[in-house]
C-alpha cells in the first residue's frame, strides 16, 4: 500500500510539473519591430525593421523625375526651392518610400526636355536605416 501510494504522488507530481511547462511561441520578440508579436517568448529572427528615403532635386529637368526602387516608383514632380528637406515626409513634390532596412538599388529619368534633349538618368545605392530617414538628392 505504501509503495502504490508514493508512486500515485510520484506521478501526480510529475503530471503537475509537467502542465505548468511553458509552452513555445516562436516570434519577433523586440517590441520596436514592425511586425513584433507580443506572445511570442521566443525570438525567431524575424524581426523586420522600416526606415525612409526621400529623393528630392533643387535642378530644373523641365519634367517630373521618375525614382524606382524595390519595385516601387514614386514621382519629383517640382523642385525644392527652399535648401533641402528637413526630414522624410509626404512633401508632394519628392519621391517617398518606406522600406525594410538594407541597401537598394535605385534608378531615376527625367524625359528629355528643351534644357535636356536627351533627357536624365540617376542610379546608385540607397540605404536604409531602421527608423531612418534618408534623403537622397538627385542633381
């Protein structure tokens, strides 16, 4: 009898041990993250980070700019008349993007115009920086 009855407690033992066991939740787990999951309490490495780029120009092309990056294309539609851009924002006349961090390549034309017969074209390397802004000036 007293040998049944430690292995009833062995075993109640080891199913309450057993139930009060953390389960895995595997996630983003940095709460600066844009696609932080906040019961994830195992980080996964999936943690996706955004920063901003703007281009912008204070030249005359004689036509709106076209900037692509990251298969995304965004419109200079005027000059900046006013030195340069004092952040990234949504100012109508520059190209605005919102991407992951890293490098990207970026091309840009303007079609060509009395000034610019053949018209322009820009290309380069743009980075990103989580939570950055980076502005970019086409000339």
């Amino acid at each position: 009898m007293k040998r049944i009855t430690i292995m009833l407690f062995a075993a109640m033992l080891l199913i309450s041990t057993m139930s009060g066991c953390r389960k895995d939740i595997y996630g983003c787990t940095d709460p600066t993250a844009t696609n932080y999951a906040p019961n994830a309490n195992v980080d996964n490495g999936t943690c996706k980070y955004y920063g901003n780029i703007m281009f912008w120009t204070a030249a005359d092309f004689g036509n709106n700019i076209t900037v692509t990056i990251q298969n995304q294309s965004g419109t200079i539609s005027d000059i900046y008349t006013s030195g340069q851009p004092s952040g990234c924002n949504t100012d109508v006349h520059c190209a605005n993007f919102s991407l992951p961090q890293g490098s990207y390549a970026y091309s840009a034309s303007a079609a060509p115009s009395t000034n610019y017969p053949q018209g322009v074209t820009w290309s380069g390397t743009a980075v990103v920086t989580p939570g950055g802004c980076q502005l970019y000036q086409l000339n």
